[in-house]
C-alpha cells in the first residue's frame, strides 16, 4: 500500500475514534452497555491503525473496564496537584499530576 494511503486511512481511523466517543458520551445514560460498546470499538479501531485516542477523548472512559465514566459511577477526589480518578465499576484508579495547566499521566 502507498504511504499516501496509509496515512489517508489512519487519519480515517482517527475520526472514526473521536466520533465513536463522542456518541458514547452522548448515550452513557440511556444505554451503559451500548455506550462501553462504542469505546471498544473505538479502541479496537485505534489498534488496527496504531493511532492514538486523543488524551482528552481518553478521559472520558476508564482504560480498564472501559465503560464510560459517569455520574455514580465514578469518584473524583483532588490532593494537592494529584487528580485521583476511581471507576467504581471496577475499581481502577487513574492519577494524574496537574501542572501548568496540563494534564500530566504519572
Ligand atoms: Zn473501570
């Protein structure tokens, strides 16, 4: 295949991830299940592609269990500049260092 091509098609995969994410954002609570299905899709596709999920597009979901974090069923806890993020669906905690406006992953 032609680099050209290649690249044409990542950049296909990459809109593909940000739209399935942003259609599991919109029905997290109409459809749980149907809206983790969305983020899985979207990281099978980011796979396949070798393409990254954007880093904010990658806090929307819990990297584990991959459903989508909403209300109830996250907890968001702040200790000095360490964004403590837990999934009660299974668990999974995520820290994240604020610093000069940017969201650091440690
Ligand atoms: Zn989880």
């Amino acid at each position: 295949m032609l680099k050209r091509e290649k690249e044409r098609e990542r950049e296909i995969a990459k809109e593909r991830i940000v739209y399935l994410i942003e259609r599991a954002e919109k029905f997290k609570n109409v459809d749980y299940e149907l809206s983790r299905r969305y983020v899985e899709l979207a990281r099978k596709i980011a796979m396949k592609y070798r393409v990254r999920i954007p880093k904010k597009l990658k806090l929307y979901f819990c990297k584990k269990c991959l459903y989508p974090y909403k209300s109830g069923r996250f907890r968001v806890r702040i200790n000095k500049s360490t964004v403590i993020i837990t999934c009660l669906n299974c668990m999974h905690i995520r820290r994240f260092q604020l610093r000069d406006r940017n969201v650091r992953r440690t």
